[in-house]
C-alpha cells in the first residue's frame, strides 16, 4: 500500500510506537499504513459521518489490520478519551474546523504529539495555535500534482511570536519545496489584494496588513539559499 505524498508526509511525522487518533478518517488510509508498516501501536479511526468510517472499516478489514484498530463516529475528539492517544493526525480539512475540533480537547496539549494538515485558514490557525498554548515544531511541504500542501507537527508549548507573513507561510525552513511553496502564498497574498484594491468600499487595515504580508513573503524568499 502506498500513500500520496501529503498522506506520507503526515504518516513520516507520527511518532515511533504511538498511539493514535486520526480524525477525519474518511478512507482510513493514513492510520492503515501506519499499523501495516509497524510505526504505530494501536490507532482509531473517527469520523463525523458513517459513510467514510464504514469505509475506512473495509479498508482496515482489506490490509488484516481490525485487529488493532479502532472506529469512532464522533465530531472531533469528542468520542475518545485522553488516554487513548498519544498522538494525533487531523488532515485534509479546514484550519478553522482544525482548531474548533482542538479547542473541544483542550488534553490534545498535554504531552502529545498533533500532525495537522489544514486546506485552508493558514494564518488563522497558526493564530489560534499560538494564542492557545500550542506552539508549531516542525513544518514541512508536500506537492501532489500542482498542488502544495504544509503539514505541521504542532505540541503543547509557548510559541515565539509569529510575523505576518510567518503567520501566512511559516517559519523559513530549508525545505526543497520552500521557494514553490513562497511563490505559491506570494499569488495568493496578490490575489486577496487586488480583490481589497478593487472593492467598492476599501478596507485600508486589510490593505495594508496584506502589503506587510508580502513584504515579508519577498524577503523570506531572497533570503532562501
Ligand atoms: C477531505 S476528508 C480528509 C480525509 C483524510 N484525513 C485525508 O487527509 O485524506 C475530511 C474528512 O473529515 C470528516 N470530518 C469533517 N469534519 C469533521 C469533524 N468535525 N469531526 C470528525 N470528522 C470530520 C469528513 O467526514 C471527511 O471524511
């Protein structure tokens, strides 16, 4: 069984030996190859909606591995106790969904490990992270196609103040898909602008917020190697 490169940048980021949660289940993929390839020790699955939790159970059923898996229908966290994870993998949805789903388990910050894939939301949820006591360790990219993904390992912990263009793309790290990735947050930033510039009734505050972003997404990106 073989992931797409997002799903295998989440599963690279999953502690050796953990217990995991994985919400948002759907097909079950990401705790399947964890349990196949001997990375994790138990997992649940959940999921909001029966459908994929049902496939996901096919799945889990297909690659002999029931055994040590478990399926929750639940919203979030809210169907699994503290001590049932150690680790836990939320990707493939919205940042804001990500943090609502966080904020319910407020234990998801005592001595775990998070892997976060947020679609959408990046600043917002980098945000929220930072206010409420969480901080991001290790952030890294993925392409599928001409799409580019970030996957986060995020734990309990002061997080350093973030920039505003930190807060858009993360801290500078030497990813090799780190330029691509500038690049790509860089025609997002343009595109929210122009939307701004051309609007009927300007909002100077995003305005200039938004320039500040791009500023420093630039500078982020001459000062890559
Ligand atoms: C786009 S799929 C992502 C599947 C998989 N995690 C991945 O990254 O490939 C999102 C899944 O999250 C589920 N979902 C959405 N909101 C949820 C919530 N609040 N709690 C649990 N599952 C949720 C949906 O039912 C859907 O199966």
């Amino acid at each position: 069984m073989e992931l797409t490169p997002r799903l295998q940048a989440a599963a690279d980021q999953v502690p050796q030996g953990a217990r995991l949660a994985d919400v948002g289940t759907d097909h079950g993929y990401l705790p399947v190859w964890l349990l196949l390839n001997g990375r994790v020790r138990r997992a649940i699955a959940s999921d909001l909606r029966r459908g994929p939790l049902d496939t996901a159970r096919e799945n889990a059923r297909f690659y002999g591995v029931t055994d040590r898996m478990d399926f929750r229908l639940c919203d979030g966290l809210t169907g699994i106790r503290p001590e049932e994870a150690d680790a836990v993998t939320i990707a493939g949805m919205g940042g804001e969904t990500i943090a609502a789903i966080l904020a319910a388990a407020p234990w998801t910050k005592e001595d775990r490990t998070l892997v976060l894939q947020p679609m959408t939301s990046f600043p917002e949820l980098r945000l929220w992270l930072q206010q409420n006591g969480y901080t991001i360790e290790r952030e890294t990219i993925a392409r599928e196609a001409d799409r580019l993904y970030t996957i986060w390992t995020v734990r309990g912990g002061e997080m350093p103040p973030l920039t505003p263009a930190e807060l858009w793309a993360g801290r500078q790290s030497g990813d090799p898909l780190r330029r691509d990735y500038l690049d790509h947050m860089l025609r997002k930033v343009a595109r929210a602008l122009n939307g701004h510039r051309a609007a009927q009734s300007r909002n100077e505050a995003a305005i200039t917020e938004l320039e500040e972003v791009a500023a420093g997404l630039k500078t982020m990106r001459e000062e890559l190697p």
